[in-house]
C-alpha cells in the first residue's frame, strides 16, 4: 500500500451551492482533482500539437511520438510501442502504417511471421524526427515559462510516480 494519508473526498469535489455555477450534485472538481486537470492538459496538449506539427511538418501528433519512440527504440515492435507510450495497439499500428505510407518508417516481420514486426525509422524518418526536435523542445519551454530547472525536475518527479501508481493499480 502507501505512507501516504488518507485524501479526504472533499479534497477533489465541488458541491451545489445554490450558485449558478454550482454542480447539480457533487462532482469532481475542474480546478482540484488531479486526476482531471491531468486529463484535460493531456487532452489540449494531443490536441494542440497535433495542430502545430501538422501544419509545419505534416504530420500530428502521434506520428511525432512514433518517431521520438523509434528513434530511442529502433527495432520496437507494435505491442513494445504500446506499452512504452501507454497508448492502445491499434492506434499505434495505424501511426507506424502511416509513417511506413509516407516513407518515414520501415519494418521487417519477425521470424517469417507478418503479424510480429520490428519497426524502424528510414532516413527521411530521421531526417524528419531531427527538423521536429528543436520545435518540440520549444513548445516543451514554452509550456514550461516560469518554472524554474528545479520545479520542472519536481514536477517530472511527481508525474513519474503519478504513471507508476497508475501501472500498479492495472
């Protein structure tokens, strides 16, 4: 289990009121449950830069994870890029065909069978991972303005144990 004292409900609910504004019934909050407001700035950020990317570089956002995935893991398969980047097997099959359709990605069948591959980026992959890069990084600061090195250190902490709590609790 944890060390961690009990959270107490009310922590993460907003209640009626009898405010305009105010839930029918209690609820999580926008503004105070973790879990949602993480939910929501995942959500914007999908969303955002899959806008950003395609419009400079042509391709969204989980096309981008699959070169940044290929890139630290040449050779990964469909089930290995699922697991890594939490994200269902059909999606992340449907992004490694577009990145093969487009040229940016190659794969080889594993032990003659179609259905096991290992997936690795082409030059044009590559070339296209090292253009998106520094626009990544900037977007990354951007979102990051007005944190200091060490926040940004505390906050990578905090959604690391965040991740390792939800791979405890499947």
């Amino acid at each position: 289990m944890t060390d961690t004292p009990d959270l107490p409900d009310s922590l993460f609910l907003v209640s009626p009121d009898g405010s305009p504004q105010a839930p029918a019934a209690p609820t999580l909050s926008y503004n105070r449950s973790p879990v949602v407001l993480v939910t929501f700035a995942g959500n914007r950020l999908t969303r955002e830069a899959t806008r950003a990317y395609q419009a400079e570089f042509g391709i969204g956002v989980m096309d981008w994870r699959m070169l940044v995935l290929l890139t630290r893991e040449p050779g990964a398969s469909v089930g290995q890029a699922a697991r890594v980047t939490g994200i269902d097997k059909a999606a992340v099959s449907r992004s490694l065909q577009r990145l093969q359709t487009a040229g940016l990605a190659t794969s080889e069948a594993l032990g003659g069978d179609e259905r096991r591959k290992s997936w690795q980026l082409t030059d044009a992959g590559h070339a296209l991972h090292a253009k998106l890069l520094p626009r990544a990084l900037e977007r990354q600061r951007d979102l990051l303005e007005g944190f200091s090195q060490r926040e940004v250190q505390e906050f990578t902490a905090y959604l690391q144990r965040f991740l390792n709590n939800i791979e405890s609790s499947e």
